[in-house]
C-alpha cells in the first residue's frame, strides 16, 4: 500500500471514529491537535536521528 492509499484509509476512519463517538466539536479539535503535535514531534525526532546518523556516518 503506498502512501496516499494509507492516509486516505486514515482520513475515513479518524472521520468515523468522530462521527460515531459523540463528542463535542471542542473536544475532538483537542484530540486531534494532539495528535498532529505527537506525529510532528516523531518527525523532529526521526529527521535528528537522520542527521546525527549522517554526520557520524
């Protein structure tokens, strides 16, 4: 599965796990706010670890 098949499985399942849960609007920004914030971090970390590996390299 590439990519973009991958994130558009994601899409539609964030969208109906938010659907169905009930929660307020403020509530679900929050968690996906959360949830950016964690995937930007594990890239900051990933791109690090690249860069260290490079220059050790």
């Amino acid at each position: 599965m590439d990519a973009g098949a991958a994130v558009k499985m994601l899409e539609g399942k964030v969208l109906d796990a938010v659907n169905a849960s009930g929660l307020h609007p403020v509530v679900v920004r929050l968690v996906l706010l959360n949830i950016v914030h964690a995937v930007e971090d594990k890239e900051r970390e990933l791109a690090a670890a690249a860069e260290k590996e490079v220059s050790d390299g």
